[in-house]
C-alpha cells in the first residue's frame, strides 16, 4: 500500500468500527437480539474505497446510480474473484430503462415503486442468467414514500396504499423475490414517527407475505431510530466514508 493508500484504510477501518458501535448498542438499547445488517453506501467515492470496505470484511455495498454502479462494480470484479466480489444493493430511483444494466451486477434493489419496474427487471435478470452472468434471484424491496400527504409523483417510492399490489407483482413474477421494504425519512417530521408507520405497514405486508422480512431503514442521522422500529438493514454512507466529494 502507498502511504496514501494506509492512511485512508486506517480512516475507515476507524470509521467503520465507530458506525458498528453505535449500531450495536443502538440494538441493545432497542432490547433486539439481532443485529442489523449494514450496507456501506459508496456513491461519489471511487472503486478502491469499495476495496477498503471489503478488506476490512464488509460485504454488503450500496449505490444509488446505475452508471456509477456498473462501472464501479465491473472495476471491482476485475480486481477480484468471482466470489470474493461485494453484495450490490440498488437503492436509488431507477429508470426502467436502467433495469436491464442493474440486473448484471445487482443483488437487490431496494427502490421498487411501480409494477412496470418489475417486468423490466424481472426479463433484465432472465437475460442475465441466460448470458451467463448470473444464476440468482433479484432480492426486491418495495420503497414506500412515507411523506404523511405523499401523491404519487414519482418522488421517494410507493404510497402505502400501493404497496400490496406492489408485493403482489412481485411475488406473481418470475426472477424476482419479495424481500420486504424500504424508505428514506422524510426531511419534514421526525424520523422516528415516520418509521414507526413503515414498521407497522411492514408487519401487515408480513401477514400476507411471511417471506417478505427486510426491513432496509435508516441512514448515518437516524439510524439509532431506525433500529428501534425494526429494520434489518441500514444504508450508511456519510458517517463510513466521510462527506460525500461532490454534493448533489
Ligand atoms: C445516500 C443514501 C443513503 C446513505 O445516506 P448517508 O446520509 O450518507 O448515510 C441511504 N439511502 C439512500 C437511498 C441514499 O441515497
């Protein structure tokens, strides 16, 4: 390694042990027995930051741009063994027109809000298979826009009320599996009130669709209550990697 190249693995390596503690004891004071998952999000941060998490053992990676994802996950592949290679969690508003390019490299997607999403992606992921690409599902979650006045203006996910027929698409199609949900808090109430709607939205999806147990909730501000009303997996960028180079 360059001197460069130690000090910023030793920064993360920082960093990351800092987020893994506050989760942990944010799961000990929620009386939870489990431990979220985490999926350190690298959007605006080059492939080698996505090396340093892998070298310090996390597995799981989030981005929320299919160019910058597909370019950054094929820089890692390359790098890499077949089975060394990182989870990639989607989690940004997608086009339809980007499913197909999602499907090479994505393990899930966390931002299915619209049925025409699902069909896109489900003949994304069977090309992918029949390229050689890839022999797995797609691990889906259906993005609720938890805005309390939400309209479906294609911003931030599914209105609550659309998310059973959401699940039902999903569940009815071939190449994608129903994992459970996902939201971002909304910047005008706060968080804790708003993922204690998705908690219960979550349990009622559950009811119907016991496979649907993922609950992908919670960011470096509010992971703490995130954590308190039930989510399985948290999306950490800022407070792993530090701020974001070029802020959008
Ligand atoms: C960027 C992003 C995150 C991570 O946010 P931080 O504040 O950097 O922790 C989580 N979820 C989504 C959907 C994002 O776009």
């Amino acid at each position: 390694m360059t001197e460069e190249t130690d000090q910023r693995y030793q920064q993360l390596a920082q960093r990351l042990a800092a987020v893994q503690q506050r989760i942990d004891q944010a799961a000990t004071a929620a009386g939870r027995e489990d431990t979220p998952q985490l999926i350190v999000v690298t959007k605006y941060f080059p492939a080698a930051d996505v090396q340093h998490q892998m070298d310090l053992g996390v597995v799981d990676i989030g981005e929320n741009k299919d160019q910058e994802a597909a370019s950054k996950s094929s820089a890692v592949a390359s790098q890499r063994s077949q089975t060394e290679s990182p989870r990639w969690h989607f989690i940004g508003q997608l086009q339809s027109n980007k499913a197909k390019s999602v499907a090479r490299y994505a393990a899930a997607v966390h931002s299915v809000d619209r049925p025409k999403l699902v069909g896109m992606l489900s003949r994304g992921i069977a090309e992918a298979k029949d390229a050689g690409l890839r022999s797995t599902d797609l691990d889906c979650l259906i993005q609720v826009d938890l805005r309390p006045a939400a309209e479906n203006d294609g911003r931030g996910g599914a209105t609550p009320d659309r998310v059973f027929k959401l699940a039902q698409a999903i569940s009815e199609t071939d190449h994608v599996q129903l994992k459970g949900l996902m939201a971002v808090a909304p910047l005008d109430e706060p968080a804790a009130e708003a993922f204690a709607r998705l908690q219960a939205l979550a349990a009622q999806v559950r009811e119907e669709y016991p496979e649907a147990d993922w609950l992908s909730a919670g960011m470096s501000q509010d992971l703490e209550e995130a954590v308190l009303y039930g989510a399985t997996h948290l999306r950490i960028g800022r407070d792993v990697l530090g701020e974001r180079p070029y802020a959008r």
